[in-house]
C-alpha cells in the first residue's frame, strides 16, 4: 500500500470527528493534572505533615520508569543527593535515613511494585503516586509509606502531584498545579482541531514533517526530555524514524543531507533523499551553552537548506515544569495531525 500525507485531511471534519477520541486525550491533559490533584488532596497533607516531623532525608531516590523526568526537575535544585532508579528495585545503599518516591500512573509496574517493597523493608520513607487498588498500591502499606491515590493515569499529572509534595517539604523547585495545568489548556486551545491550518501550529509542523525525517532538539535538561518524547510520539505516529539528541549528534546528520538545488521539483525528488527537518523545542532558556548549541544548529540547517521548525512557549509567565508541559503536547499534537494526514491506497 502506498502512503502518503493529505493536508486537507486536517481541516476535514469528517476525518477530524473520526479522530476525536485521540484529539481529546491531548486536549484533556489540564483536566487530568487537576484531577489528580483534587483527588490526592487529603492524602497529600498527611504526607507533608509526616515528612515535617521527621529529620531531612539522607537522599532521595526517584524509583520506576517515569523518574527520569522527576530528575530533570530536581537535580538542579535538590538540597540532598537525587537519583533516579528506573530499573527494578533499588540501588544496595538505601536505608532508613532516606526518602523513596515512586511514579506509577497505572499502577502495574512490576518493577515500582519491587521498588515499594524494598524500600519499606530497609525502613526507608516511601511515597507512592498510584491508582488504588493497584498492583503497585496493594505493596504501598506501613507506617512509613503514603498512597497519593491518583486516577487519571497521565505521567505526567501524577509527577505535578509528587513535586508539589517535594516542594513542601523543602526538596524541589515551586510547583503550581494551576500554572502546569493553565499552560496545558492554553496548548489545547491553541492546537485545537477547530483552529484551521492558517493559525494552529501543530498542523503547521505536521505539514513540515510530512515525508521528512524530524530532528528535534531541546537545550536544556527539560527541553532535551520533552524533544525524546516527541520524537517517540512522532515515530509511533508514522512508523518511521524521528531522531531527538544533542546538538553533536544532530549536526552530523544535516552535515550529511544533500543541498538541494532551488529549482528541483520538490513533486520529482526521491523521498529517501529528502533533507530532515530540524524542530527546535525553546523554552526561553538563555543560558550561553544553550544559546550557542542552537546557533549552531540553526546555522548549520541554513548552510545545508534544511528547514527549521520552532515549538515555543511563555518563559515569562510559566514554571520549568509548565514550559516542558507546554512543548510536549504541542509536539503530541503535531504528531496526531500527521497521524491524521496520512492516507493510502
């Protein structure tokens, strides 16, 4: 079967209606990291009230398969030692004297279930962000452990839950529900389906990566993290490759695209030999390292005639966890818009 890109399909209402269930999920994502956060609320104050009464942990240990992003947030400011564990269990060295959070949306990761287990046998405190009546919750039981009950299973709500928690206990950067959630909305506003291909963006982007490799890149720790979800989103989204990296693993890449003479027939080029598109994820970081890699990807993308595609956000208005949250749905739509063009016979 032959396949290719429609544009008109995203402006169609008959395909977009067909598309709704998917749209939706993207443009609930502020109402599940309100959820959540309404409905852990009592089980969050107990938590932080515990953690005031005992001494400052050791460490804290981010254990299961999301605590990655947790450590994008949290090593810059963290007042103890940070890691993230996302393999089973955790690392011989945790005790009593330190602190285990757990990520667990959904609730059936074996590996978090372990995690759980061995950190109330090494009497280490345990906090767990998991369904009830999950897996994972069944094993989150003792005096030194706390379920925060969430119901949405978005990664992403869940974590906005766990780093109020460490906010208030003095171990993470100020979170704000309503900032993270308000900077959601306004991406679904802006990205919705009702919005034509004049002024939405990520039908705009879509339309760019149409038959284009994607090399998307984000300078800081935050915005490196939210281009390797998008790249994963875009890959699942069209079953061919997307790439995410630094600025060094990039550069080669456009390096070895071929100049494109400006009077080929973009309708009688070889899709195969077709450069990548560069998208750049900004959050409005100016730090120099961060200024310098961008200019030289952009520089580079100049030289070589690969376009350029930006995904920006407020920086004056919004957290480091909201402007992260911001460019991740919007490179999630821009993905379920090339989903939605693509067609064939």
């Amino acid at each position: 079967m032959t396949t290719w890109f429609d544009e008109a399909r995203l402006d169609d209402e008959r395909v977009l209606a067909a598309a709704d269930p998917m749209l939706r999920t993207l443009a609930e994502a502020g109402a599940r990291v309100r959820r959540d956060r309404v409905q852990v609320g009592e089980a969050l104050e107990r938590a932080v009230a515990q953690a005031h009464q005992a001494n400052r942990p050791r460490a804290v240990v981010a254990a299961g398969p999301d605590s990655r992003l947790l450590r994008a947030v949290l090593e810059p400011s963290c007042p103890v030692p940070f890691v993230a564990w996302p393999m089973p269990g955790l690392p011989g060295w945790v005790g009593s004297l330190d602190l285990v959070v757990v990520l667990a949306p959904d609730g059936s990761d074996h590996g978090s279930a372990l995690a759980v287990t061995e950190g109330l046998r090494r009497g280490a405190q345990v906090v767990v962000a998991a369904p009830e009546k999950s897996l994972v919750a069944e094993h989150a039981e003792g005096r030194w452990c706390h379920l925060l009950p969430v119901v949405t299973g978005d990664q992403s709500a869940a974590a906005v839950v766990m780093l109020e928690f460490l906010d208030r206990i003095d171990l993470g950067p100020h979170t704000d529900v309503d900032d993270v959630a308000g900077a959601l909305d306004q991406v679904a506003t802006v990205c919705s389906p009702h919005q034509d291909l004049s002024v939405n963006p990520a039908k705009l982007l879509a339309i760019a990566l149409a038959d284009r490799t994607p090399l998307v890149w984000g300078g800081t720790v935050l915005a490196a993290r939210a281009a390797r979800r998008v790249a994963e989103s875009l890959r699942r989204a069209t079953g061919v490759s997307a790439l995410a990296g630094d600025a060094e693993h990039l550069l080669p890449v456009m390096e070895s695209a071929p100049v494109r003479d400006l009077f080929d027939d973009p309708l009688d080029s070889d899709p195969a030999s077709a450069p990548p598109v560069l998208v750049v994820l900004d959050d409005g970081s100016d730090h120099p390292v961060v200024a310098e890699e961008r200019d030289r990807l952009v520089r580079t993308a100049g030289e070589r005639r690969v376009r350029v595609e930006t995904l920006t956000c407020d920086p004056g208005a919004l957290s480091e966890l909201a402007r992260y949250s911001s460019l991740l749905l919007q490179g999630r739509y821009a993905a379920a818009y090339l989903q939605i063009g693509l067609t064939g016979e």
